[in-house]
C-alpha cells in the first residue's frame, strides 16, 4: 500500500493523483512533477531512471521537462491510459512524444532501439482446455 506524499523536491503537496500505485502526479503552491516510489521505480527502463531524480523514497520527474518519460513509460507497459476527459488521446500522446524528442532525446533513442529490437508479437489461437 502506497501512501501518498504529503512533500515533494517542489514544496508540500496541494493535490496528488495516484496514476498506479506508487506513482504519484502531484502540484505545488508553484510547481509540480511524478514522484514514484522507489520500489516502482525498478519497473522503468534504464533509460527512464536517469531522466529522474532521487529525494528520499522517491524518484522524481519535474513536470515541464521529465515528466513525459513516466506518462510514455506507464502507457507502454499498460499500467496507465491516458484519461477519459483527454478526447483526442492521439494527440495527447503525440504531445509527449514531443516533450521527450525535445527534453530527454538519449531516453527517445534508447525507447526506439528497445522497440526495434523488440520481438514482432504474433497471434496465437487460443484453445480452451478440455478434460
């Protein structure tokens, strides 16, 4: 169970909304980022892991410039969607995929090369054991 910040690298927490567990999207009197849980953390990517930073149980990703790397982390291993009030969610991912192209393009290559190398998925029928 994961308990969320009442501080963050930014100042205390006004409003926090948990996007998994352990993974907090959180706002300030003047800024804001995604903490997540240090033993979240170990399910990002290498790559996503430098692009953050540590403060107390946390790994921290400011929200202008490194939170978009854990919005397309957690949209790529499915442990979040984008929410059901963004009505153009293509865009709206297109928009961090800008973000990380622009801010943190050693991540964006590192996603891209992992893609590459990735396994093409194939279908296999589904057969349902009879006994």
């Amino acid at each position: 169970m994961f308990n969320n910040p009442e501080n963050s690298p930014w100042g205390k927490v006004q409003t926090c909304d948990a996007l998994c567990p352990g993974v907090f999207l959180v706002s300030t009197a003047s800024h804001g980022g995604t903490l997540v849980s240090k033993e979240v953390s170990a399910m990002l990517s290498p790559a996503a892991r430098k692009c953050g930073f540590k403060q107390g149980d946390y790994l921290c990703f400011e929200e202008d410039c490194q939170e978009s790397v854990v919005l397309r982390e957690l949209l790529d291993k499915k442990l979040w969607s984008v929410p059901d009030r963004i009505r153009d969610k293509a865009a709206f991912e297109e928009n961090i995929n800008h973000s990380i192209r622009e801010y943190n393009p050693d991540y964006w290559r590192a996603r891209q090369t992992g893609l590459e190398k990735a396994p093409a998925r194939q279908t296999v029928p589904v057969h349902s054991a009879e006994r």
